[in-house]
C-alpha cells in the first residue's frame, strides 16, 4: 500500500511558480506579437493554478488557505478573459484575506478555533506535552484566554493584507482588462505585492508566533526545543 508523501516546504519553488514566472510572462509576452491578451493571462494564471492542484493532488491534504488561493487565481483569470470591470480585481484582492480574517474570528466561537490549526498545531508544536505541563501548572485557562488573543493578532494580520489588497490594486491596475496594459500592470501587481504584503504579514505571523512561545515559556517553563515538534526521521 502506497503512503501519501510527506509535504515538504520549498518556498523557492512555491516563489518561482506563484510569482516570478506569471509576473515575468504578464509583463514581456503578453504583447500582440508574442501571447497576446488572453494567451498571457492564461498562460500565467496556469502556473499557480497547476502548481497548486499538483500539491494538492499529490499529498492529498485539504488546505483552506490553498483552496481560496486557487479560488483566487480562476477570479482573476475570469476578470481579465470577461473584460470586467477593474474594480473587480481590487474588491477580490480585499476578498480572499479578508474572509480568511473572518473565519479565523468565526472559529473562536467553536471547539476547533483556527489559531491551532495555524500555529498550535502538532506539526510544528509539541501539542501534547505543553498540554500536559500546562495542566500540572493550573494554567490551562490561561494559555486559551492567550490563544483567544492570538486569534485576534492573525486576524488584524488579515485585516491588514485585505486593505493593502485593496490599495495596491487600485492604484496600479488602471488599464481595462483583455488588454496588455492590464496583463503588465497584473504581473506588477503580483510582483509587488510579495515584499510589500506578504513579506510584512509574515513578520506579523512570526511575531505572533513568538508571543504564543513566550506565553508557553511562562506558562510551563519549556524551553523553545522543548516545544517544537520532533522531525521524523526517514
């Protein structure tokens, strides 16, 4: 019997196959004389859409933040193909965060709060011994008002990345889409949105992160190799 493989972080690759190379064919061949229009968004919109399913069908593992990434790429394939209006494009740059904003706050009013599934989780935290040392420390109520604060710091992180969303594609994305006007200003769009939303999200993510180290060290007295998770050996 086969077992699913191991999923791997490479975020080069993930960089190569998200950004760079769509940002690259948006902006030099999308031209009359090389792709075209239609033919540029295709071909770029294909990469992070088939990288995606590849991950997805390889490790055969439901990722919500994925999917509405996927969600996200055929929207914008469906904008600029339509020639919708341009206004599209911002409101569902805003979108995509800002439901997972919503979610992740959603999530604190039931017994599987998102927080975990993004940071406490058994894949980079020791789950069950900081809850066992919680435990004999009294502190177990403590640690969830903690992680009900986390929770609200993810969101704002996402509250965050939907406005800049919204502004970044407002003011560069001027030009109506089916053109190569469009496909350029996208694959700038895409280009910059890396060092000036994801990069500072995730300096949000790991000061959060770092905030709920800080809360188990106090809480518990483990040191920070104490609560990540053991690798596997192969």
């Amino acid at each position: 019997m086969n077992s699913v493989p191991t999923h791997k972080p490479r975020p080069m690759v993930d960089l190569m196959f998200s950004i760079i190379l769509p940002s690259i064919i948006l902006m030099k061949f999308s031209g009359e004389n090389d792709l075209g229009a239609s033919g540029g968004l295709i071909v770029a919109l294909a990469f992070p859409l088939g990288w995606g399913l590849f991950e997805l069908i390889k490790y055969r593992k439901f990722n919500f933040i994925a999917l509405l990434g996927l969600i996200s790429v055929l929207l914008t394939g469906g904008i600029g193909l339509f020639e919708l209006d341009t206004k599209w494009l911002a409101i569902k740059e805003a979108a995509i965060p800002a439901v997972i904003g919503i979610a992740v706050l959603v999530s604190t009013f039931t017994p599987y709060p998102l927080v975990k599934a993004l940071l406490f989780n058994p894949a980079i935290m020791d789950v069950e011994k900081i809850k066992q040392r919680l435990e004999e420390h009294n502190s177990t109520a403590i640690f969830e008002n903690r992680l009900v604060k986390a929770t609200y710091l993810v969101a704002g992180s996402f509250a965050f990345s939907a406005t800049m969303n919204y502004i970044l594609a407002k003011w560069i994305v001027t030009s109506a889409a089916g053109t190569p006007e469009f496909n350029e200003e996208l694959g700038q769009l895409t280009l910059y949105s890396y060092p000036m939303i994801a990069l500072p999200t995730m300096v949000m993510m790991m000061g959060i992160f770092y905030y709920l180290w800080r809360t188990i060290h106090d809480l518990t007295g483990l040191k920070l190799e104490e609560v990540l998770a053991a690798k596997e050996e192969d």
